[in-house]
C-alpha cells in the first residue's frame, strides 16, 4: 500500500480510485488544519483538488457530516460525478 509521511504525521492510502491520489499535489494542499482528522479525502474536480478531513465513527468530534462512515453519500452529493479521489488514513 502507498503511504506518505507530512508534517510528521503517516498516513496510508486505502483507496486510489481512478489514480486520483497524487503525493505531491497532496502534500501541497494538505495544511494544519487536518491534523486531528482520522482520514483525508481529495477529490479532483475542474484540475482541482479538494481535500476534506474525516473522522472514525468512535472519535469524540465526529459528527454527521465528517463521520467517515458518510464517505459514499459524501462523494455522491459533494463531489464532481465519477470524479478521481483518494482517501488517506491516519496510522
């Protein structure tokens, strides 16, 4: 499996679907901001990549709209149809 290691923090690439992961456009886009998130999700929309942090259904600041479980409604109703993405967890 793909890792990457930003800002001393490791993760690992669970899912690459359409080659949408890129590690250098992630290190570029990812900021301090997700650093208490279980999971990053970038997605590629218009030669863009957004990224949004998620967490594991047992972490105490997971609430509907970033609880992991969510992920497929997310990628349905957020994001670009059929667009590449990624989904980075944390170790």
């Amino acid at each position: 499996m793909k890792q990457v290691t930003i800002d001393d923090i490791e993760y690992e690439i669970i899912k690459d679907y359409k080659n949408g992961y890129n590690k250098d456009d992630f290190i570029k886009r990812y900021t301090d901001y997700f650093y208490d998130f279980d999971y990053v999700v970038g997605d590629w929309a218009y030669g863009k990549l957004r990224l949004k942090g998620f967490y594991d259904s047992k972490n105490k600041n997971c609430k509907e709209f970033n609880n992991f479980d969510n992920l497929d409604n997310y990628i349905k109703n957020n994001c670009a149809f059929d667009c590449s993405y990624f989904v980075a967890k944390r170790k």
